[in-house]
C-alpha cells in the first residue's frame, strides 16, 4: 500500500499561502500601485520626464553615486572584516559595535552630522576647503552620505562567513609553497566573492533609495547634487503624482536591473569558487 510522503515542515500548503499573501500585500501590491499610477502618463509625457536634464542629472547621480559608494564599500568593507576577524587588539569589540552605528543611527541625525564635519566651516571642511576639495554642498556629499549608510552591509555580511572559513586550508596552501598573496587570491577570494557580492548589491539599494541623510549634505543644487528621490518628493509636493510614480517607476526598473545582473554574476562567481576549490 501506497504511503502518502510526509513533509519535515507540517502545514506546508497554510504556510505557502501565507508566504504568498504576505509578499503579494507588502511587495506586489504597492509595487503593480506604482506601475498603475505612472500608466497614467502618456507617451508624450515620459518622453518629456525622462528627457529633462533635472532628471537626466538626478538619475546620473543616484545610480552612479550609488554604484561607485557600494565599490568603495566593498574594497573597504572586507578589509574592516579581515582585521575584526583575524585580529585581536584593545577596543575591538567598540570598533566591531561601532560598525553598526549606521543602522541605529537616524538618517536625518547622519545627514546633519556629515554636514556638521564636511560643511566649509565644520571639523574637517574648513581644512579641505582651501585644498579646493569641497564635500558638503556637492555631489562629493552625495557619495559620502552613501558610503556611510551602506558600509555596514558588506561587513555584516561578509563576517560570519569569514569567521567560519577554515584556516587549514591555508594553511595547506602554504605548505605547498604558496605566497601570501597567491593564497589570498587563489585560496580566499573564490571563498568569499558570492558572499562580497551580496553585500555589494546590499549596500548599493540602500544607497540609491537613500533620501535622508543625502539632503542634509548634498545641497540639493539641481543639476549638480540633486539625486532622483529629492525629485520624487517635489513632485509629491506639487501633486504631480503621475509624475511621481513614473519618477518612481524608472527607479524601480533601473534597480531590478542592477539587481539582476549582480545576481547572474554570484551565480557565476559561485560556479568559479566550487571549480577553484
């Protein structure tokens, strides 16, 4: 007699509904919202929204500062994580909870912090300023405010896995005659990319919907330090919803790109560790 195959998880049919419920209420619905709303544009008026220079130089901004904030993030993220995990010195564990400041921290309070050190007359400003490098009230702002808010993600992400990844192997590569480097790049980069490239893709959403901190330190000078959700606000403001969603629309499809392609490339960098190892 047939036996009917028992699940590990009980209840996996009320389960999935309610998966499927929550997620189509909390992410589909506000998302196919938004889509619906922006249809409510013309031809005429998307060719106009998205050929404005205010918003060719918004979107440039947003994406690019974003992009190049989650780049640096990544370079310095894993070098944060390397010296958390593989070394012990005084104060290690304030630098470790120090990391996670960002996430507690209001973004308004950041914003009014980076702007307090990096305006012309704040701690640092004033000595930059006559260097000719200006951060605050400039699209250097905008990248500063997005390195702040995303660094913690690349940590966060890559510490456990290197604190789990085993040093005999290593070890071995040194025995084998190895140089550090080479075991570094051969040994310990294939282990870690999927995992960099989670926190990468991680701290680059967050920087590109990043609004709060950014005002504060950017200016929001159209044109130079202007970033794309400052736009949507205004035109909130202005009760251009249509143009808003649209605003919103080109943003959401932008990042589902980006997202996507980083995705293709974990699974590549995925197959590469496994042939590496």
């Amino acid at each position: 007699m047939g036996h009917k195959r028992r699940r590990v998880l009980p209840g996996f049919g009320i389960s999935l509904g309610y998966a499927l419920t929550y997620l189509g209420l909390i992410v589909l619905l506000p998302l196919a919202a938004l889509v619906w709303k922006a249809s409510a544009l013309d031809f005429s008026g998307w060719l106009q929204l998205l050929s404005a220079p205010r918003t060719l130089a918004a979107l440039k901004l947003s994406f690019g500062g974003a992009l190049i904030a989650a780049l640096f993030n990544a370079v310095a993220g894993l070098l944060v994580t390397w010296v958390l995990v593989r070394y012990r010195f005084p104060g290690r564990r304030l630098f470790d909870a120090l990391v996670d400041l960002p996430f507690a921290l209001p973004t308004a309070v950041a914003g009014i912090a980076l702007t307090a050190i990096y305006a012309p007359n704040g701690w640092l400003g004033q000595y930059l300023l006559p260097l000719g490098i200006k951060i605050a009230y400039a699209p250097a702002g905008v990248l500063v405010a997005m390195i702040f808010v995303g660094f913690p993600y690349v940590v966060r992400t890559l510490q456990p896995v290197l604190e789990t990844l085993d040093r005999d192997v290593e070890e071995a590569a040194e025995s084998l005659g190895a140089t550090r480097l080479q075991t570094f790049v051969r040994v310990i980069v294939p282990a870690l990319l999927p995992t960099l490239l989670t926190g990468f893709a991680l701290a680059l959403a967050r920087a590109v919907g990043e609004y709060g901190s950014v005002i504060f330190i950017a200016g929001n000078i159209p044109l130079r330090s202007e970033i794309a959700p400052l736009l949507i606000v205004q035109k909130l403001e202005q009760f251009d919803y249509a143009g808003a969603a649209a605003l919103g629309t080109v943003m959401l499809g932008f990042s589902l790109v980006l997202l996507v392609a980083i995705a293709l490339l974990q699974r590549w960098s995925g197959r590469w560790a496994e042939r590496a190892a």
